[in-house]
C-alpha cells in the first residue's frame, strides 16, 4: 500500500501481494502526475478534475459539489483531501505496524487524524479516523471516503454489497446522464434514461462499452460492500460503520463513456463509497437535516476495516480474508 500524505492524505496504490494487482484506479490521463491545480479560469469542478489521479482520498466538510462552508469557499469534495497533511508517528510493535497521519484545514477549524494499523496474520488493514472541530461552535460536515478501484480487479466484476435501495441524483444537465434522474428504487436496477431499459448498477461496465452511472446504495443491513472478481476468486471489501455512514455512493464508468471534460472518453472503474450523506448539494444537506454535526472543541471519529478477501460477502474479520 502506498500513501501520499503531501497529497490529501491520499491511498495511492493498495496491492495484494500474491497477484500484485492493484485495487486502486489510476487515471490514464493523470501524467504527469500533480498535487496543485493549474492557473486557469476555474469552471465548477476543475479544482478537482486537475489532480484527479485516481487515489482514494476524504472527503469532507461539504460533500462532492463546491460549496461556500460558512462564508469559505471550499471546491468539489472539500478542502481535506487538496491540503498537504503530516506523518505524526510510524509505529511497531506487538506485531502491529501504526502509522498515523493529520491534515489541518486551512479554511475552516477543522482536523482529520487518521490511524491505520497493520497486524502480523490479519490481512484486513484497521482504521481510526476522527474529526476534530478547534472552534467554541458545533459544526456540520458532510463527509464520504472517496475509494475508486480498477485495474485487472475491475475486469467483469460485481458490486456486492446488502443495500436494498438505490437511487440517482437530480441534474442540472439531465440530458448528460445514461441513467434516469431522480429514480427511486430496489438495488440494483436503474432504467436507463434512453428507452426505460433496466440497468444492473452493481455490475462494473465492460471496457469500451461506454457505460456511465452514479447511484446511491441506501437502506442498508449492515455497513459493508466489496468489489468482487468471480473469475479471480478475488475481492476487495470495505466494513464501515453504518451508523456513521448510512448511505454509499458508486460511480460506474467505461472507457467510451463521458467523452468530454474531464474523462475525455477514457478510464475504466468501479466505486464504493461510503457517506454520511446523500449526493447532493451542501446548503440541501444542511436544510434536510443530513450531515454530521462535530462538537464544538469536541470530535467525531469511526472505525474501519479493508483489505482483500476471497469471499464476495461479509463480514470478513473471520479469517476470509487474503
């Protein structure tokens, strides 16, 4: 696994020794690869789409659209993952690996510690996160893992997670989407916008094929999912906790697909992402009540688990796990 911390933070590879694929995606047109946005007129979303190399990163205060935070403007998945952040410690011992890493908020009072650790004979990676609010007034976030997959793991595989509903975010562009905006319904089907043809979202589109959707997974059972490869006999499983994160974005996209800014027709990936809240814009958010709400000098903080493992269904802290 390799970690850029000068990057957000952000998980950069995630490869299971055996095979040596690796579980992260990797943008065909991320090279050279950079960790600031360039001086250009900034259309909504660029502030991103400029150092979108495919890494796993936090997202967080304001969702996925840019938002003003509180009089702060912050651009597309907040500010957390766009701030260098620091390596308090690396730490062995008792047969554990700990490496604990910060980023410090620039423009809002926030703090994002993340704890991960690695035990001998344990094949899932445990993590601790928390979210500290340094001002004297509580603050909501609204606040996902941004974990994109690709790679030969990708290749004809399914989304399997214990979600009952899924849904599909209004548009200002409707005319962009392959899928029906605004549909409500029982995971994984989605009508295709074009002709009312059900589509399976927890299938990850054939390269070439073209295909491009984002959903939300709700109404969940327990607080897991994995990318599972039947042909591989191969996954990656993420466990979260479902009280923190009730809901799951997943984002669907073949080469073909979105032929313009900022796929430009290219990349093949599958995500899994789990939210505090919907897709949806930060002002909605706070209005229907569906953020987090950090205490004021206080925090919020949640555990999970990830790794590969040789079973699509879980939960994989039983010895599943590869």
């Amino acid at each position: 696994m390799e970690i850029c911390p000068e990057a957000g933070g952000a998980l950069t590879s995630y490869i299971h020794k055996p095979t040596g694929i690796d579980a992260i995606w990797h943008n065909p047109l991320g090279q050279p690869p950079r960790t600031r946005v360039i001086g250009q007129p900034m259309a909504p979303g660029s502030d991103l789409f400029d150092v979108m190399d495919g890494s796993w990163y936090a997202s967080l205060p304001n969702g996925f659209f840019p938002a003003d935070y509180f009089g702060a403007p912050l651009g597309t998945h907040g500010e957390i993952r766009s701030v260098p952040w620091t390596v308090e410690s690396i730490r062995r011992s008792g047969g554990a690996l700990r490496v604990v890493l910060q980023g410090l908020s620039v423009r809002t009072p926030l703090v994002y510690r993340r704890e991960l650790t690695i035990r001998a004979g344990a094949s899932l990676m445990e993590w601790r996160e928390e979210i500290l609010n340094r001002s004297g007034v509580p603050l909501p976030v609204a606040w996902l893992h941004h974990a994109a997959f690709g790679g030969p793991l990708v290749a004809g595989a399914r989304l399997v997670a214990p979600a009952r509903s899924v849904g599909v975010n209004l548009s200002d562009h409707p005319e962009t989407l392959q899928v029906e905006p605004g549909y409500r319904g029982r995971w994984p089907l989605v009508p295709e916008r074009a002709g009312g043809k059900l589509r399976d979202c927890s299938v990850a589109p054939a390269a070439g094929s073209g295909s491009d959707h984002s959903v939300e997974l709700s109404d969940f059972t327990a607080g897991h999912g994995c990318i599972w490869n039947e042909k591989l006999k191969l996954g990656f499983a993420m466990e979260w906790d479902l009280a923190m994160f009730p809901v799951a974005w997943s984002w669907a996209h073949a080469s073909g697909g979105e032929p313009r800014y900022p796929m430009w027709g290219q990349g093949d990936l599958i995500t899994l992402q789990p939210s505090t809240s919907p897709p949806a814009r930060f002002p909605d958010l706070l209005k229907r009540g569906q953020v987090r709400l950090v205490p004021a000098l206080g925090s919020v903080s949640t555990e999970m688990a990830t790794g590969f493992v040789t079973k699509p269904k879980g939960p994989w802290r039983d010895g599943s796990a590869q």
